[in-house]
C-alpha cells in the first residue's frame, strides 16, 4: 500500500506554508508527477522527508529534495574493525 493521498496533499500544504515566502505552490499536474514519486514511501517515511526539508531546505524544494532525505540524514551504521575492538577490550581490563 502506497502513500495515502490525503497525507501527501497535507505535506505538500506544510510546505507551502513553510516556503511561502518564497512561493512554493504545486499545480494539478505538478502533484501528480510529485505523488508518482513519492507513493512507494511510508506515511512516516514522507512525513519525515517533509519535516527534514522544512528545515534544511534553502530554496524551493524539489522532488529530489524529498527524496533524498534518508541519504543525507540517517548516519551510516559503520562497525569497528576487529582489532580496534579488541584494543579497547584490553584497554579496559588495565
């Protein structure tokens, strides 16, 4: 099940509200295309997107903008390498 169309028109709403300064306004067609690429995502998933650009964003957003939310804010998880464990393993018996 995609994203529910409601729940996008209210985030594009939150966004025109948030850019109108600078005037952020979609036309029919405009929500369309914008909806065809964001309905894989999650009601939470597009929720925060919104919420992220709304602070991040300095010009009008675009669809990559949304989109490219995960990429630029989840952290990469990275593990320490073996040895460096160990190091800090024995660092702590001492």
């Amino acid at each position: 099940m995609g994203l529910d169309q409601n729940v996008f028109q209210a985030g594009i709403n939150e966004l025109g509200v948030a850019f109108e300064h600078i005037k952020f306004a979609l036309n029919k067609n405009q929500c369309k295309t914008w909806y065809k690429y964001m309905s894989h995502l999650t009601e939470e998933q597009y929720k925060k997107r919104i919420e992220n650009c709304i602070r991040t964003c300095k010009k009008i957003p675009t669809i990559a903008d949304i989109l490219d939310y995960e990429d630029i804010v989840q952290p990469a998880k990275v593990e320490a390498p073996e040895w460096f464990r160990e190091v800090n393993r024995i660092g702590k018996r001492e």
